[in-house]
C-alpha cells in the first residue's frame, strides 16, 4: 500500500518502497509499429536470399566431355527465308516445329520473326 501525503488542496500519492511491485503497463504497438518490427525481422531473410540469388553464378551451356570444342553450323537469313522453311531444310525428315523451337531456342529468339541478314545457329543434325 501507499501512503498519502496529504497537502493544501491536493492528495498526492507517496513514491512507493523500493521493490514493491507495480503494475508494468503493456506495450502497445501501432500498425506503423508492427509493419517496422516485422520488416526489422525479416531483413535477414532478404539480405540472406538476395547474397544467394547475386552469388549463383551463371547457368552451364554444356557438360564438357574433355574431347574436342563444340561447333555450330550457322546460316545467314536470306531475303524471304522464314525459320519454317529453313526448319524443312535443315531436316526434312523431322517435325519442323520441333526443329523451330530449337533453333530458337539455341539463338535466343522470343519470336519466329527473322530478318535479312541476320545469322542463326543452327541445331546439331541428328
């Protein structure tokens, strides 16, 4: 219990014996709060898959097998040439879809759209 030191017009309570328990407010955290406390707690996650993700390195083209370097066969797009008919040239006997997708995908094309000029690698026969 406190003491009440009475005064003139007020009753102010006493400081309370050295200790004696008090009770502890809680802490309250505002949504301003929260969302700081909790990006605080995540910023070693990040930080942690951000290193992995810039430290990856590179993809791998191949698997060397220690023999000799690979080559490419390239063509030069001509004047009208569509990747369909230089597909059936290439390989009549396969599906020139297929032989379509590879080709862009060994040059890096979004589209089937090739221009005069431009040089293609060309999928290994097989």
């Amino acid at each position: 219990m406190s003491a009440v030191v009475m005064g003139a017009a007020n009753a102010v309570p006493a400081m309370p014996a050295f200790g004696s328990t008090t009770p502890r407010t809680r802490l309250r955290l505002t949504r301003r709060g929260r969302v700081v406390v909790t990006g605080l707690a995540a910023l070693p996650l990040v930080l942690g898959v951000l290193v992995g993700v810039l430290s990856s390195g590179g993809a791998v083209a191949g698997i060397d097998d220690g023999g000799a370097p690979t080559t490419f066969d390239t063509i030069e797009v001509g004047s009208g040439d569509t990747l369909w008919g230089i597909a059936e040239a290439i390989a009549p006997a396969a599906d020139p879809r297929d032989v379509i997708y590879e080709i862009m995908r060994l040059n890096g094309l979004d589209d089937a759209v090739v221009q005069p000029g431009q040089e293609l690698v060309l999928p290994a026969a097989g």
